[in-house]
C-alpha cells in the first residue's frame, strides 16, 4: 500500500466526487470537529449535506450562472458537502441558498459550518476555496507516520456472543474502534424499527460495499473506523450497538485478549469517564 504524498493527496481529491466515499467523509468531519474541542459535541444527529443540492433548480443555475455539466461536475465534490442536522437536511432539499443559510444556523457551533454561514451565498469558487481548505486539514489531522515519536496505542478486541464474532482494535488516543473485516453482524433480532438509527447505518454500509452477506452470514467486508460523537467518550458502544443491534454498553460487550470486558480496565475506563 502506497502512502501518498501532499501532491498525490491533492490531486485525487480536488475534484473528486467524494460522495462515493461519504463513510470516509463522515469519518473526517466527524474527527475534525473533535479535534482540539474542549467542549462536548454530540454529532450523532447529523448526516451529510449537499450545500449545492443534488436536485438542481433553475433558480441556482441562474444564481451561480453555470450550465448543468458545470453543476454537476462540482455536486459531489469536499467543498460542496458538509454536516447538517437530519431534519434540516430534509428542510433544506434544493432551496436557494439563502434559506439553506438560515436553516443551517442551527449548526452553528460546528467548527465545519463557521465559515459557510458568514457567507451571503454560494458559487463555485466557494466550493473550490472550500475544497482546498478541507485538503490542508486533512493534511493535519491525519500526518504521515514516522519511525521516531510515540506510537499510536491500540488493544486487540473482540465480541463473542449470541453466535456472534467481531474482532476489532480500540485506539486509546481518541477512543475510535476499528472494526476487522469477517467481523459478523447480528441478524437475529425481532425489534429493528425500535433502533432506526442503527437501520439507517446498516442500510448505508451495505450501499457502500462495507458489509454483505457472505456464506457466514452479514458481515464486514472490509476493516471499518468508528470514531466517537462526542468529545471525551469512546464509539465503544456505538460499535456493539452496530454488530448486536439494539442498545448495548460497549465497555461490557467487547472483550479484551485476557477474555475480561474492556472496563477491567481502569486507566482506560478512568480517561473516558
């Protein structure tokens, strides 16, 4: 696997629809607005917005002065997309781009929505500033590893239950859980409609080719990062929540090497809590 550098970076994803890799989106946005924020955030209400929106209107042809080949060339692209509450997703579908303005207010503590709401509308050329500054955060939110400096620490996981098994890696430096692939999700259940939420996700894996059915049942088919929605916790529970479906405690359900639920261990539980 290539690493590829600050060029390479750029050029894949300075144009790029990056709404085919949306998981990989939410899982950037989301870490940004974590990142160096002393304050809780809860993020897990929020879904993925088109600022410039997927259905066009002859309103925003005219207002950004571009034909359909032109709109649909910067659609999908970073600086297009942003997080936005599920109910003003659905509020602001294709409106112009001041009434998209207002009901984004709401999101206004988000360090990812600052900018967009000092603006008094929406062109390309904010999609292509916007883009690039999204490409020098991800820079610094994700470096290169290097040989010297402190490792990233990380505990083998894993859940066994109801014939159930997930393997996984808990990172202690921001309580994100890496969910191996082969991992098997839990399909036995008679209650899917009480946890919509968690219906929603499975639906949005499986469109995007995370987990399929195989010969063993639903299950991971390739590795896959949940990070936390707020400050200060862990997607400990959010990922056994996924793998068992309905509400679970995650600090109960994942198991560490020695077969001991991982809030045995204390440093651990004590830096979450």
């Amino acid at each position: 696997m290539e690493m590829p550098d600050d060029v390479k970076l750029y050029n894949s994803v300075i144009n790029a629809n990056m709404y085919n890799l949306r998981i990989t989106v939410r899982m950037f946005f989301d870490k940004l607005e974590l990142s160096n924020n002393p304050a809780p955030v809860d993020l897990s209400a929020l879904s993925i917005e088109h600022l410039m929106p997927q259905t066009p209107t002859q309103e925003w042809y005219e207002a950004l002065g571009v034909d359909e080949e032109t709109y649909q060339r910067n659609l999908h692209r970073l600086g297009n997309l942003t997080l936005a509450t599920k109910p003003d997703n659905s509020k602001m579908s294709n409106k112009v781009w001041q009434y998209k303005n207002e009901v984004l207010a709401s999101t206004s503590h988000l360090k990812i929505n600052e900018a967009i709401l000092k603006k008094d509308k929406w062109t390309i050329n904010d999609i292509d500033e916007r883009t690039v500054a999204l490409i020098q955060k991800i820079k610094e939110l994700y470096p290169y590893f290097e040989l010297a400096g402190d490792a990233v620490v990380k505990y083998p996981i894993y859940i066994d239950a109801s014939d159930i098994l997930a393997t996984g890696k808990f990172y202690e430096d921001d309580g994100s859980v890496e969910i191996d692939e082969g991992s098997i999700l839990n399909t036995k259940f008679e209650n899917a409609s009480a946890y919509p939420d968690i219906e929603d996700m499975r639906q949005e894996l499986l469109s995007d080719g995370v987990i399929g059915e195989t010969e063993t049942g639903l299950c991971f088919l390739k590795n896959y990062i949940v990070y936390p929605h707020s400050a200060n916790s862990t997607a400990l529970s959010a990922t056994a929540s996924l793998l068992l479906h309905g509400s679970r405690n995650g600090w109960d359900c994942w198991l560490l090497e020695s077969g001991k639920p991982i809030k045995t261990n204390k440093a651990l539980k004590k830096k979450f809590s």
